[in-house]
C-alpha cells in the first residue's frame, strides 16, 4: 500500500473515532434502495447497480449491501456487504457524514475478496428519498480507489 493511501486511512480512522461520539442512530431515515452508480479509478471503469440500507441492525450501525456491474473490457461486478455508521451531522443542512466497513468480493475472470473503506454523505430530499455520495478505498484483491454516487428510496 503506498504512504499516501496510509496516511489517509489513519487521518480518516482517527477522525471516524473522534466523531464516534457524536452517533445518532436514527440518522438512516428508515430503510431503502436505490440505484447506484459510481467509477473505478481507471476513467473507463463504468459501474452501475443497486444499494439498499437497513437498520440499524446494531446500537447505531446500518446494514448497507451493495451489488454493482462494471462496464470496462473487464466486465467484473462487485458485492459490498458493509456496516455504515453516521458519524457527525452538518448543522442547518441535515446533511450527515458517514463511515463504512466491510467485504468486498469481486466477481470477474477469477473471485477476488478484500476489505472496503467508506467516507461519505447521506443527503436528504423529500419524502424518504436521499442521495449517498461516498469514496471507496479498497485493500486486498480489489480496486484501490472507488467513487460512487446512489439515489434513495425509503421502502
């Protein structure tokens, strides 16, 4: 792993555990599923999919399963089984940012299993509906770097 990616990690762990305090876990709005898309680091590594989010399932951690299909020569797809934490609401906005950890495996010519790290924004609309905004850093057998974008429902 190069020194960037590891400082990165420790300054986006550290700021996770300094924030840990501050957890709301009805931060989730309720359950749902969307649509997500998102691209790999390479620019033609195209993905698109679905999410869902349950919960919480434990004191304050959200259950956040993900399925997505590339579209690059590879042609590999993706499943995320993560456990999401809302970590520190924007005040005035209704904004929350958010940590996830989980597996990650990769479906493509041969399986390949790593773990997921997520940094990201769950941002409200009306009626249920909300937009995650999310990095993705990958250790192991799958991609380094992710960024992916997914549109709500509430279920």
């Amino acid at each position: 792993m190069r020194l960037a990616t590891q400082i990165f990690v420790i300054a986006a762990l550290s700021v996770m555990g300094i924030c840990a305090g501050a957890i709301d876990a009805n931060a989730g709005r309720g359950d749902g599923l969307g649509i997500l898309f998102g691209q790999d680091t390479h620019p033609d590594d195209f993905f698109v999919g679905g999410q869902a989010e349950f919960g919480p399932v434990t004191s304050a951690a959200f259950l956040v399963p993900s399925f997505h299909i590339a579209f690059d020569d590879g042609a590999a797809s993706a499943a995320n089984l993560d456990l999401r934490w809302y970590l520190l609401p924007l005040p005035e906005t209704g904004i929350r940012i958010y940590g996830a950890a989980g597996p990650t495996i990769l479906f493509a010519s041969d399986t390949q299993i790593g773990l997921s790290l997520t940094a990201g924004f769950n941002i409200p609309m009306r009626n249920r509906r909300r937009y995650n905004v999310e990095l993705r850093f990958g250790f192991g057998d799958i991609p380094d770097l992710k960024f992916d974008a997914a549109v709500m429902f509430g279920i």
